[in-house]
C-alpha cells in the first residue's frame, strides 16, 4: 500500500454535534459494518462514555473506501477524547493525524471546545476539513454556521458538505472530502523507526495493546522495540491494523500507517501517550516533538465507605491504572474517614469518571473528600513546597507566601449572558482579559481563573446562569501569588481532617458558613449537643449546631409486631453502621460529600 | 403456659392512623371468619393456657354469639388455667350494656377499650366511631357487668393537640378509676390516611413533654408505669402483653396473627380470602438462634420499666450503655435509665 492511498484523521466537535454518529456513518459507508451489529456508536465503548454523550479514551479504526476516482483508500480514523482534562491526549491524537474533520452542529454553531480543539489541530498542521452537521433541524441555519467557521477559525468553509448524521445525508461527500483534501502521511521507510504513540490499553492475554502512528521506518514481529521516553525495551510479538471489530495481524507496520503493537508489556505505565517507540538495531536518534509528563491537576481523598473494603477499593484503582496511565494514587490515612487513597486527576471530569467507575464496576461505595489543587508552597525558610491536601498544609507560621494554579479560560456565550458571566468570572476571582464578539449575537470571553474556583461547582453555576447556552474550556496558565488560608471544620470541638480545604481569604466566611449549614442538615441529632464550627487557626468564623436527639422510642410492641419492629431497628442500625464515628460525632457519608454542593 | 391471641380483623369502619389487618365492609363473612377461627384451633395440639386476648380490629364489633363459639372452642380444645386473664377489646361505639353482662358471663374477666381522647373534637379527627360521652357509659356498663379489670386506651401526640388537651383526657381517664392505662403515641404508618394527609402534629419537644407529664400524673395517681406505654395499678399488669415482652410462648389466632413457641415466630396469611379457605397458615416466619434469642429477650425486656434478668449477656455492648448512662443493672435486672426512655430505640437497636 503506497502512502499516497493512506488517510489519517480524527474528528473534532463538541459534545452532542454528532461526532460519533459521523464516525458510525463513516464505518458504514465503508461497509465494514453491515447494517449494524446495532449497539449504538460503536467508538465509544465505555457505557459511561455512551451516556454522557463523551469519548474518554482515543479509540482508532481502519477503514476502506472505494473513492470516486476509481481508488480504494485506507481511512484511518482516530477518535479523540473531546474534554478540556485530556487536552494533552487530544494533542497527541491529532499529532498522528494529517487532517480532521470539523464537525459544527447547524443549529447550534461554534462551541468553546469545538474552538480549542481547532487551534489545537491547527496548531499541529492539520488540514481541516469543516462539516456542518445537523441540516435535518428545523433550526438549522447552514449558511450562518459557514460564515461563523470562515470568520472564527478563518479557514474557508464555502464547499463544506451538509450532513445529517443521523438521517444519513451526504456521508458519501465528507469521505470525499477527506480523501480530496486531508494529504497523504509523509515518513520514511527506510529511516530509523519512529512510532508515536498515542493510546493504550491493557488485555488480559497480551498485555498492553500500543495503539501507534509510524512515522518513519517500521515495526515487525520478532523487532526489538524501545521506548524512548523510559528507555525500556521489548519484544514485538503481534502488529497489526485495528478492524472495526478487533485487532488484525498484519506482521508488519510501516511509515504512514496507523495500527498496534503488543510486545508482552505487562504496565499501561510503561507505555506513556505522546512517546516515541524506535528499533533497537537502528534507533532514532531524537525522539517526535511533543511528549510530556502528564501530572495530576485535581486530588481528592477517596475511601470506601466500608472500611473493611480498603483492599478492594486498592484492588479496583489499580485495575483502572491498568489502562489509564494518568490516574495516581496513594495510600493515605484520614482521622476521620480511616484508610483510604490520595487520588490524583487530569480534571474534574477525569475525578468524575473515576468515582463513578469505582462504583458502578467495582460495586463500591466510597467517601470522598473535595477535590484540591496542587498549591505551591513557599516556606520562610526558603524551601518551595506542593500541596495537594490541606492536612498537609504547613503551619500559618512556616509560610512566607503562597500560589496557587490559574488557568486561562474561554467561554463561548450568546450575547444576553455576558453580564451573567463577567459576574460568575468575578465571584469566582477571575481576571479579565479581552472579550470579542463572533458574530452579532455571539461573545467570547477571555478571563483568568483559578483552578481550585472551578474545581468545584462552575460548570453547574455556568450552566444555570446561561440557561446551558454558554460553553467552557481552560487550560493550565501557571501559578500566581494568593492569599489563601486553611479552613478547618470542627465538630464536638474537634477538627475533622477530612473537611479541611484551602480557600481564598474573601471567601472563608462565606464558605466557611454555608458548609456549617449543610452539615447541620446532613448531621442527624445524637445523644448530646453537637457544635459545628468553621475556623481559620483557632478563630472561630461560623457555628452551628445540632441539637440533642430528643425522641426515638416506638410507642407500641406487641407479638404480631415484633419481627416487623426488628427490621425496623435492624435498618436503623444498618443506618448508623455507615456512618463514621469522628471522635464522638457520628458522621453520614452524604455529610462529606454535601459540603462538595454548595450552590 | 401459652397466651392465646385471637384477632377479630372486623371494623365499623377504619380509623385513620390503623394499619392492622382489619377491614370495615366484610360483616358478611362474619360466620365464615369464626368457622375458620374454629378450624384454625383444630390445627393445635392441646396445650396449656393462662391468658387469653381478643384483639382487633374491634372484637366487639362482632355479635356475641360470635364471639362466644370462638371462646367456647377455645376452652374446649386447650386448657384454660382456672386463674387465666381473659380479655377482650372494646369499642365504645360498639358497646351495649347487655352485650358487656353476655362477655362477662363467658368468661372475659378483663375488658380493654379504646378510648383514645376524651374530647370529641380530636375523636372525630383520628376517625373513630364513638364520642367521649360513649366511654363513660362504656366504663359504666363494664363496671356494672362485673368486670373488675378495666383498662384504656389513649393516644397523644394527636394532630392539632396541645398538651393541655392531652391533660385532660388523661385526667378523665383517671377520674374513672379504671385499673390499667395504655397510652400511645401517634405513629404515622404508611398505608395509612395519616401518613399521606398534611398534619399539624405537635413536635418532638411537645410530645415528650405529654409523655413525661403523663407518667408524672399516672404515678401520682397510683399506677405503676410498668412498660414504656402502659401503666397499672398494683396487680392489673396485663399478664398477656407480658408474654410478649418477656418472650413466653402464645399463638395468634386468625388473619395475620402471630405465633412464637419453641424459639420460632410463625404467622398466618394476610389475605382474608386465603385464610377463609384455611390456607397460609402458621407460616415459619423466623426461627431464632440462641444468639438472636438472647438479643432479643433483652431489648424487649428492656420495654419493661424494671427491665428483664440479666446474666452479663454480651457485656460490650451493655458496658458502651452503661457508659453513656443509657442503661442500668439494678437488683440481677437491664433496665433503661430515666433518660433511655425517649430514645429506646438506640437501645435497643444495639441488640438486634
């Protein structure tokens, strides 16, 4: 297969334009499945990616297509994960790639990460190639939405086709397009090998499946491969090209190609998205542009609710590690909630997945603590320190100052919110930088926030504040000098560890009030009076108080009554068991988690 | 020796916080439902009685002649110890003096009648079918049929009461001299009116203040407030209910009725049309372990004001109780402190 017959592309667009129905067309079209082995969109695996409408890992596929001018093809289509938390994959994604096709909802236009991951494949040189999706609605204003792409992105958008992915319209001229205008990979065969890699993930048989882009020179069975970025050498034991459904042998891979290798590698750690895989025999001397450590943005405390679960929960992260290199974790012990792990994410969305795929696949109930950034820590005696758990925060007196992570954000709104926004941005201490508008109804807006201000709830309060119109993205700026404090929760008169966080100065009062408030609800009455009180050292800012239980007798037992009663009491033991015991306070589970919502 | 329960699951009509098995339009099958009663008895091997009680529902409802075949076959299949307690519930709506002198002559020798309230206000609000000035009577006409052991009924924390309300029920209780008081407070079961209706119901502190104002008056008056919502004079303690709570042998007689014996709880159907046909009888709902039954004869001895023996059964749990002043050992027996009694459950949840 000569290189001028090869096409590498992803798809980029926002949640919900269509990108995974564009991608079941395009398997379609090209015949590789017949009228569907019909689960739906057949990229997205996980059922948590098939819910939330997201695509969470990089997936790729092969496919062929017989072309208009008589040719057949090979369409390599790599699937990108969509959200601000995987920029990085997202980058490395498009790095294999020579084009990508933009798809742009005709009713809705462009969206703030449609935007992101424009420049960020722009950034990379890929072709674009705009498709308006969505022409079947009775909103659908296709004219426009070119006009926008022309003068947003500025790249031309006049000949973009007009799809309906669902209905199934003009799939035929989107594989035009791309085989039209997105150029051939460019590489050598003979050169010194270079595989950038760009996904994994872990098979119980084979060990780690290397999802690849060849770059230069080849990879075959029997090859002795490294990897560049840890040194770490293997032996290739299968390559091939990745079907629609399933991996295909090909025995060999070679510049331009997209496919997999497994070589009996028994750690997703070893295997880092964005590194450079060479020949042992005649290694590359540079490793590709572009790979970096990814580090964790967001930590949490997670804890199984049932401290006897603490080597299932260990057994569980680590099954999840096992094809998410990005996940980290570590032992860690709480006063409050017992053992448990320090837990360490790209983002919130990440966290998010994470928490829910402890649950629903390893059946676990957890506890967990509000997220954190990392803070960095400036000490008078001149040491420089990071802090991802406020526990560990040096004392008031240790710390000559501190900084915390900002990130430069963009946000996509139709005009009406503009004030509703600025005023968001400002509560949360953004700083604003510029706004423009796209169009007459349409703003993007420019503002500095930091990190630990969204980590919380702003997707949610963008969301209620622009009715769902307005969309978000980020990425990381660096650190700026803040006047943060530790805010510690006591109850009973004792700090509880696990509801300790670091807030900004202006905000401790108020925050510090609303979690005293949420815990008075969450908090049933007990035998005695419990105080909740919010305090910075040992200034008290906030207090509440759960009053004494007064009255739980049932008033009558008698013999027909009696195993019903049991249950009764039964259940409320069952109640009381999952709550944790913090010094002489018995906590619920909800309490930990509701200080989370305060909004 | 055994109790005998007999549930009578016949009503004039539901009140609104009932969620026994009782219903208030099958008056029809009356004759049908004793025959299966009678056939239930048939099931039982001969066994020794000393308390016999017909609860409801409202055993009164039924004619005395009904009544009085179930009793008869009662005394017929078992043996009846010749000092036995036997009662019967009564509703004052339902009660006549002639009916009263016919129970009496049959053999109930203790009469028990829901009373609930003395003001006709907070009657009509729970539902029930009589008025305050029908209790009089009712306790009147008992009196006079030769029954010397009266008992009532009271509710409170009713919806809409204020504790003086509460007060002078309790007081016109007193005032009729009877020999035994049992008084509830109002739970909302599900399935019930109430539960789904919105009450003005008194609160927490409200409630627990009716309670304890109660037990103040009920103790001046000389009755022994001997489990945590019944109270008696010396001697009228109810020996039936005792069983219960001191985990005795009984079996229950008719729809839904319980039956503990040999360590095992059995029950029949709740479905009157099965039960009729004699089927879904003595259904083994729990055999009990020596652990579960060692748990369970302490918290429900702990309903008993003096509490139950003690052997230093599972000592962890009692010496936690111990430490937070929840329970006491007093004279070989566990018994709730003073400040247990409102939230026995917390007690007793410890032992289930």
């Amino acid at each position: 297969m000569s290189l001028d017959k090869i096409r590498n592309f992803c798809i980029i667009a926002h949640i919900d334009h269509g990108k995974s129905t564009l991608a079941d067309r395009l398997l379609e079209k090209t015949g590789v499945i017949s009228e569907r082995e019909k689960e739906d969109q057949l990229l997205d695996n996980m059922d948590l990616e098939r819910e939330r409408g997201i695509t969470i890992k990089a997936r790729a596929v092969r496919l062929v297509y017989r072309a208009n001018d008589g040719e057949e093809y090979i369409l390599n289509l790599i699937d990108t994960p969509g959200h601000v938390d995987f920029n990085y994959e997202v980058s490395r994604s498009l790095a294999a790639c020579e084009g990508a096709i933009l798809v742009v909802d005709a009713s809705q236009g462009i969206e703030a990460q449609t935007l992101a991951n424009t420049y960020l494949a722009i950034d990379n040189n890929l072709e674009i190639v705009p498709v308006i999706n969505k022409i079947d609605l009775p909103n659908a204003q296709p004219e426009m939405v070119k006009a926008e792409i022309e003068d947003v992105i500025g790249i031309p958008a006049s000949d973009a086709p007009l799809i309906s992915a669902k209905m199934g319209i003009n799939i035929e001229e989107v594989l035009e397009a791309v085989v039209k205008k997105i150029p051939s990979p460019r590489g050598d065969v003979n050169a010194p090998t270079k595989a950038l890699i760009f996904d994994s993930y872990y098979d119980s048989y084979r060990g780690v499946i290397v999802y690849v882009r060849m770059m230069d020179g080849s990879i075959k069975v029997g090859d002795k491969i490294r990897f560049m970025a840890n040194q770490k050498e293997f032996e290739v034991v299968e390559v091939g090209y990745l079907k629609p459904l399933g991996l295909s042998p090909s025995g060999e891979l070679v510049a331009g190609e997209v496919g997999y290798i497994a070589a009996s590698i028994k750690s997703v750690q070893d295997v880092r998205v964005g590194d450079t895989i060479t020949n042992e025999k005649n290694p590359a001397s540079e490793p590709l542009p572009g790979y970096k450590k990814v580090n964790p943005m967001v930590f949490c405390g997670i804890y199984p609710a049932d401290g006897a679960k603490y080597d299932d929960l260990r057994d569980a992260l680590e099954k999840l590690r096992l094809n998410d290199a990005s996940l980290s974790f570590e032992p860690e012990t709480s006063v409050a909630l017992g053992f448990g792990f320090r837990c360490g994410f790209l983002g919130l969305l990440h966290m998010e997945i994470i928490q829910e795929r402890l649950e629903r696949e390893f059946n676990l109930d957890l506890v967990t603590t509000a997220p954190s950034v990392v803070y960095r820590i400036k000490k008078t005696n001149g040491d420089v320190v990071f802090v991802d758990n406020p526990t560990n925060l040096p004392p008031a007196t240790e710390i000559e100052y501190m900084e915390e992570p900002v990130v430069d954000a963009t946000i996509l709104t139709p005009s009406e919110y503009v004030g509703a926004i600025m005023e968001l941005c400002q509560e949360r201490r953004g700083t604003y930088i510029d706004m423009k508008f796209i169009d007459k109804t349409r703003a993007q807006i420019h503002y500095v926030l930091p990190l630990n201000e969204i980590i919380y709830d702003f997707f949610d309060a963008l969301k209620s504040r622009t009715k769902g119109y307005a969309s978000f993205d980020y990425e990381m700026k660096g650190y700026e000098k803040s006047s943060l404090v530790k805010l510690d929760i006591l109850l009973n008169g004792e700090v509880v560890d696990a509801l300790s966080f670091i807030v900004h100065t202006s905000k401790a009062q108020s925050r510090g009030r609303r979690i005293a408030e949420k815990l008075k609800e969450a908090i049933p009455r007990q035998l005695f009076e419990i105080p909740i009180q919010a305090a910075i050292g040992n200034r008290i800012i906030a207090r509440e108080t759960v009053k004494a239980l007064r009255k739980d007798v049932l008033a009558k037992c008698y013999g027909g009554d009696i195993t019903r009663k049991k249950k009764l009491l039964e259940k409320q033991k069952e109640g009381k068991k999952r709550m944790r015991q913090v010094g002489t306070v018995e906590v619920p589970q909800e309490a930990f988690m509701s200080v989370l919502k305060l909004d | 020796m055994f109790g005998i329960y007999v549930h009578i699951p016949f009503c004039k009509r539901k009140c609104l916080y009932c969620d026994f098995p009782s219903f208030s339009n099958i008056f029809h099958l009356e004759n049908d439902y004793v025959s299966a009663l009678i056939y239930e008895i048939g099931t039982y091997d001969r066994i020794c009685a000393d308390t016999v009680y017909f609860g409801g529902g409202t055993p009164s409802s039924l004619s005395e002649d009904s009544i009085l075949r179930v009793l008869d076959e009662i005394y017929k299949k078992f043996d009846i110890a010749g000092n036995a307690e036997i009662t019967i519930e009564v509703n004052p709506g339902t009660a006549t003096f002639e009916k009263l002198k016919k129970l009496k002559a049959s053999g109930f020798n203790r009469i028990s009648i829901g009373a609930q309230s003395f003001l006709d206000e907070e009657l009509k609000r729970l539902g029930r079918i009589h008025n305050a000035s029908e209790i009089y009577e009712t306790v009147n006409w008992a009196r006079l049929a030769g029954f010397g052991n009266i008992s009532l009924d009271l509710m409170f924390g009713l919806p809409g009461q204020k504790a003086d309300d509460f007060l002078y029920s309790l007081c016109e209780g007193i005032k009729l001299d009877v020999n035994h008081i049992s008084a509830y407070s109002l739970i909302l079961e599900e399935g019930t009116p109430f539960y789904e209706m919105d009450l003005d119901l008194p609160d927490e502190e409200d409630e627990r203040r009716m309670y304890h104002l109660m037990a103040q008056r009920l103790k001046e008056a000389g009755f022994i407030h001997y489990e945590i919502s019944n109270f008696a004079k010396e001697g009228f303690m109810s020996r039936h209910n005792m069983k219960y709570w001191l985990m005795e042998d009984y079996i229950g007689l008719g729809l839904g009725a319980h039956s503990f014996f040999g360590k095992t709880r059995y029950y029949n159907t709740l479905l009157l049309p099965e039960y009729l046909k004699h089927e879904g009888l003595k259904n083994v709902g729990e055999k009990l372990s020596d652990e579960d039954f060692k748990k369970e004869r302490i918290w429900l001895g702990l309903r008993l004001i003096d509490g139950v023996s003690y052997f230093g059964e599972f000592p962890e749990i009692t010496n936690k109780l111990i430490n937070q002043g929840l329970v006491e050992i007093k004279e070989g027996n566990i018994k709730l402190t003073d400040k247990a009694l409102d939230i026995a459950n917390r007690v007793f949840m410890e032992y289930v």
